[in-house]
C-alpha cells in the first residue's frame, strides 16, 4: 500500500532533534522529501534529509525558508523553548515573552509565510502539551503557551480550510530537552513520572511521531488536539 505522504514535500520546523526529528526521520521512511529547518542543524547529512537553516523569531529568515522551498505539502512546527519552571512573582517576563516569541508567535509567523506555498489540500500540525491542561505550579509560561496554541488550531482549522490544521499534545517523553539533567537524575525522573502514569512508563519520540504522521496523512482530521501523553491527562 502506498503511503499518502510519499513523494509529498514535509517541512518541519525544529526537527533537528527530539521529537522533531523523530517526525523527520518517521515522514521519510514513508517516502516524503523532507526538510528540516532550524537554527541548530547538523552541517550535513546521509540520511536524506534536507537542512534549511531558519530562525522563527525573525520573519525575514522564514520568509527565505519558504521562498527557497517553494511549494509544499505539509507544514510541522515543534520548535520551542526551553523554558524554566518559576513562579510568577520570581519570574523575568522579558524572558517569558521570548518563550512566547519561539513557540507562539514563531508559529504563526510560519504559518503567515508559508501560505503561499503550502498546498491547498496540505495540512499545518502544531505542537502544544499536556501543561496546557494539566495545571502545575510555576509552569505558567508553558501553560499559557501551550493553552493558546491548541485554542488557535482549532481556530485557524477553520480560517485556513481546506488547509486542515491539528495540534499534538505531547506528555513526558524521553528526549534531549531533558539533557540539561545528569543521567541518574534523568532516569529517576522518568522512572517517577512513569510509575504516575496508566501505562507505566514516560514516552519516547517516535511514538509522539506517529501522531503527527497520522494528522498529515488523514485528510478528514482537522481541528483535532491529539493527546499522546501516556494517559497524562486522566
């Protein structure tokens, strides 16, 4: 069986790492020429995928992206901060805004950019989380964040049609934003994480990256927040 992506052109933004890449690595093991754009990318590759340089605070740089492309079929976005748990009281809103900046309005600056370009059939997937909904203190910056971007795909699910746009919810999942910590530290806090959660365990990027195969490839999904969170959220 032929896979609705193959021969289709994906540019995911962020996908030099983490869940990102594990979406790069996923689309071109069905047969999409991909790309992958960001500001931190490998200097080259053999894997077959193409790297576009970007920076999604500046609109010059994706307007470039976009113009050196040309036409695609699917947008993904999953660049975004690593952003530090704090109260508000204690918290520099300079740097919040910045949080912002990358994850919230980098992709809508790529959206606005890449509609020339994107296919009218194609699709726009977003990346949101469970803090959007699952309160925590000091997490403010991730949930309203997160909380916007969900209530914006669904939004423009409706502004952009036919273009079909989803948003995917990750939950904990193992991957290099969790580097900062030692590894000792880092599995005891997934093991912890894990043990809360219905299916016992914390996630890995490929099975996230499935999610977002599945909102490309199904052309009647759109509007949807995909939960893939381990059971997160209940």
């Amino acid at each position: 069986m032929t896979s609705s992506l193959s021969g289709k052109t994906i540019i995911v933004i962020g996908g030099s790492s983490g869940i990102g890449a594990a979406v790069a690595q996923a689309a071109l093991a069905r047969g999409a020429h991909v790309i992958v754009a960001g500001r931190r990318l490998a200097p080259g590759s053999d894997s077959g995928l193409r790297n576009e340089p970007v920076d999604v605070t500046d609109s010059a740089s994706l307007k470039q992206l976009f113009e050196t492309v040309g036409r695609f079929d699917h947008l993904v976005y999953t660049s975004g901060p690593s952003v530090r748990a704090k109260p508000l009281i204690e918290t520099d809103l300079d740097e919040a805004r910045d949080n912002f900046d990358v994850k919230l309005w980098g992709a809508l600056r790529a959206i606005q950019h890449a509609l020339p370009f994107l296919h009218e059939q194609g699709s726009i997937t977003l990346t949101s989380g469970q803090l959007g909904r699952k309160l925590a203190a000091g997490q403010f910056i991730k949930t309203g964040i997160n909380a916007a971007t969900e209530a914006l795909g669904k939004q423009l699910a409706k502004e952009l049609a036919p273009r079909r746009v989803n948003v995917i919810s990750p939950g904990v999942i193992d991957t290099p934003a969790y580097a900062g910590l030692g590894q000792e530290q880092r599995l005891a806090m997934f093991a912890k994480a894990g043990q809360g959660l219905p299916v016992g365990r914390v996630g890995q990027a490929e099975e996230v990256a499935a999610g977002y195969v599945l909102a490309m490839e199904n052309g009647f999904m759109t509007g949807a927040v995909v939960d893939i969170d381990g059971g997160g959220l209940l």
